[in-house]
C-alpha cells in the first residue's frame, strides 16, 4: 500500500495535476496545480509513514482521511446525480475500499476494527463485480490476449467479486472470502497492469493505473489480514448479530 501512496504521489508531482480518472478535480479549480502538487505530498507522505513501522498508524490514518475526501468531494456527487449509472458506483467504492483499507489499518493498531469495516468492503466487491457485468466488453479487453477465454473470464472474475462480498457481508467464511478477493485483485496487478505498464513505460494512465490497483489490492489484504474478519458473524443473546 505505502508502494501505491508513493508512485501516485511522486505521479502528481511530475506533472502537477491530480490522479488521472480517480481524483476528477475541475481544471478550473483554484491554483490547480499547486493543489495537485499538495495532493502529491500528502500521499507521499501517507505512503513514506505507512512505510516505517512506528509511524504506520498515522500514515494509513492520513490515506484513509485524504481519500476519504475523494470519495465525499468527488466521486459521490456524481454519483448520487446518476445512481443508476453503475460506473459511478464503481468509482466510489474504488476510492472507498482503499480509505476502508487505511481505516483497518489503523484501528488495527489500536484494538482491531469490527464488522462495519468489512461489511463496507464487502459493498464494495460486489459493486465491483455488477460492473465487471454490466461492463462486460470493456472489461474483457482488459484481459491479457495470452489468456484464453477472455469473455469467460470476465464474468468468473465477475462472480467471484460478488460472492467474496456477500461472503464478507454475511459473515460466512469472511476471511477466506477476504482472502480470495485479495489474491484475484493481486493477480490483476501482474497480469494486467504490470503488462501495460511495461509495453507502455512513459504512458501516465497505465501508471496510475497499476499504482491505483496496487493500493487497491493492498487494501483488501489489509482487511484479509484483520480481525474484521477473524471469524463469521454471531447472533449475541437476544438474537442480535
């Protein structure tokens, strides 16, 4: 995750301008630049403090804040304009997994995070995997070419989204599920953005692309790794879970 934090930070200071697709920030922002420039920092910052162990809390503290604002000040105005256009759910609960990630990470630190962060989580996968639906074309040319059957592919990586999600939510088998997610979104990272990244070396939105998907993936080991999902949801006394 410190990984992703920094290659989108350093990202945002070479070109002065904000994450491509994953900070829409308005050109006419006031001095955009600069602002980008300081969205660079802090990234760079909460990637560098998530980096060394004493400082790890306060570094996934500030990535959970920071992107916390992409999704209220960005990402869920539109989507709230189009609620039915699943893209915009999409890029919310993208922003929204890697803030959760930041969250469990921290709470971690402190005593462990509980089921509301992984039931949050386990939206977000399935929101991820309707969209690998609906989406279906766009998401097979993503797919490797040496893969066989691409379209089939898409779906499966489709289904598994929302099963580890429900799995997550409902709290059966939840850190199997969480683990499962992890290692699919992990294969992506190698499969599809470290091949892009690599035919197209000087192309920015492939590297922020693979530094998205890195932190993205990074978040989800988070929760894999937490005791959010330790064990499955259990009714307490009085039959409440």
């Amino acid at each position: 995750m410190a990984a992703g934090l920094c290659g989108l930070g350093v990202l945002s200071l070479i070109y002065r301008d904000f994450a491509e697709v994953w900070q829409p920030v308005p050109k006419a922002f006031p001095a955009y630049a600069a602002s980008a420039m300081v969205s660079g920092l802090i990234l760079l910052a909460a990637g560098a403090m998530l980096a060394i162990r004493r400082t790890r809390p306060w570094g996934a503290l500030l990535a959970m804040a920071f992107i916390g604002l992409w999704v209220i000040g960005l990402h869920l105005p539109h989507a709230l304009a189009r609620p039915l256009v699943v893209g915009s759910w999409q890029a919310v609960c993208e922003s929204l997994a890697m803030a959760t990630g930041g969250f469990i990470a921290w709470r971690e630190a402190r005593g462990g995070a509980g089921r509301a962060a992984a039931v949050v989580m386990g939206v977000c996968f399935v929101v991820f995997g309707v969209s690998h639906f609906v989406y279906a074309k766009f998401t097979t040319a993503m797919v490797p070419p040496f893969l066989p059957f691409r379209p089939q592919l898409t779906y499966l990586t489709g289904a598994i989204h929302v099963l580890a999600g429900l799995a997550v939510i409902l709290g059966v088998r939840p850190r199997w599920a969480a683990i499962a997610e992890a290692t699919m979104m992990s294969a992506f990272v190698l499969l599809v953005h470290m091949p892009r990244v690599a035919a197209q070396p000087q192309e920015r939105m492939e590297l922020t692309g693979l530094f998205i998907a890195t932190t993205l993936s990074s978040a989800v080991w988070i929760l894999a790794a937490s005791r959010a999902v330790a064990k499955g949801w259990r009714p307490r006394s009085g039959g409440v879970i």
